[in-house]
C-alpha cells in the first residue's frame, strides 16, 4: 500500500510541476513576444530613417563624404 501512495505522490508533483512550467511560459510567451516586436520596430524606424536621409541626400547631389564615404 505504501508503494502505491509514493507513485500517486510522485505523479501529483509531476503534474504541479507541469501546471507551473505551463504558466511560466505562457508568461514568458507576452514579454518575448512585445520585446521581439520592439526590436523590429525599432529596426525598422532606423532602416527608413536611413534609406530617407540616403534618398535626400542622392536627390540633392551630396557628396560621397556626407553620405558616409569616408574619405
């Protein structure tokens, strides 16, 4: 009888485990998700400030140092 009370024993806190890794992750799952859609849209803000200032700058005939030529 003992054996079988430490197998249920065993299998409750198998469950409880995994209801709280569930919940863990489901958690996890919004922050990386807003972060992640952060990085992107940030990205994305500096992609289209560039390529605008690179379009200003070919349309207005600029010269290759300010445009970031170097030399």
């Amino acid at each position: 009888m003992k054996k079988k009370r430490k197998a249920q024993s065993i299998l409750e806190y198998i469950i409880v485990l995994s209801a709280i890794i569930v919940a863990v992750i489901a958690a996890a799952k919004g922050v990386v998700t807003n972060s992640v859609n952060k990085m992107f849209s940030d990205s994305a803000g500096v992609i289209e400030t560039q390529s605008t200032n690179f379009l200003d700058n070919a349309a207005s005939g600029g010269n290759s140092a300010s445009a970031g030529g170097g030399e």
